[in-house]
C-alpha cells in the first residue's frame, strides 16, 4: 500500500510587473490557509513519511508550516508535467507516504492520472489537501480518495 498527499500552495498575491513567478509570496488570508492544512496534516500523517515542494516562495511559505523535514524539489515547478512530477518524488517505488506540495494544473492532472489512468484537468483549490491511498486488490492496483480537505473546512 502507497500513499500520496497533494497539498496545493496557500492563496499568494498576484505577480507584480516584471516580477518572476516564483517570487510570489503567500498572502496573510494564504499563511492562515496553510497554517490550517498543517495542523490537520500533522495530525493525520504518519511519523515517517517524505515531504517534498516546489522551489516557489509560496510553496516554501507553505510548506514551512508543517512541522516535518522537507526536501525542495526543482522538478515541481508551475509548469511540470505529471509524469515528470511523480517521477521526481519516487511514487511507485516509495515506501514511506509522499505529501507534495506545489501547484496547478499538475496537481490536479496527477490526481486524475492516478484515479482515472489518464492525464485530464481537475481543479484543486488553492490551500486543499487531496490524499490517495494506492493499494493491489486481486492482482490489481487501485487508487482510492482516503481525504480530501479545503482550510476553509477545518
């Protein structure tokens, strides 16, 4: 049985003129968002698990709020590819659970690739936290939703 958390970056502010991508910062609404997730996370992981993120600011700010080791991953940029994603983190070949953070669209395209076996757009809300449980039932893998978890719910 694997494990896989995708936890979308927090609310950041918009980009300003010529400011790079990854500069954007996490607004004061985004850090309580993240603040939030972390606390249920923390909660809910398991002690061992693999943590990665995006090396964008509002991912670190996130990612900052959980109380684990983590490690800054530059294949999770805003533009990475799903298959490039999983890769990256081990998933197939991980033991412990994975908890990504980063960003749209290829969060949600990895989640629908998993439970749906086919690269597609699904819309993850900025702060939320979607968490797969990948197990072999009769010779088969099969992908279940074990959470799914918005700050505005907690």
């Amino acid at each position: 049985m694997s494990e896989i958390i995708f936890w979308r970056h927090a609310e950041a502010h918009d980009a300003t003129e010529g400011q790079d991508d990854l500069d954007r910062k996490l607004t004061v609404k985004g850090q309580r968002q993240a603040e939030r997730i972390a606390f249920w996370l923390d909660r809910n992981l398991p002690q061992q698990c693999r943590v990665f993120a995006s090396p964008a600011k509002r991912s670190q700010q996130t990612v900052r709020c959980l109380s684990r080791k983590n490690k800054t991953l530059n294949e999770l940029i805003p533009d990475a590819r799903p298959e490039e994603v999983l890769a990256a983190v081990g998933w197939g070949v991980q033991t412990e659970p994975i908890v990504i953070v980063g960003h749209q669209p290829w969060i949600g395209e990895c989640i629908h690739w998993l439970l749906m076996d086919a690269v597609a757009p699904l819309t993850v809300r900025k702060g939320a936290v979607w968490w797969l449980q990948s197990r072999e039932r009769d010779g088969v893998n099969d992908v279940i939703i074990r959470a799914v978890a918005t700050p505005e719910l907690l």
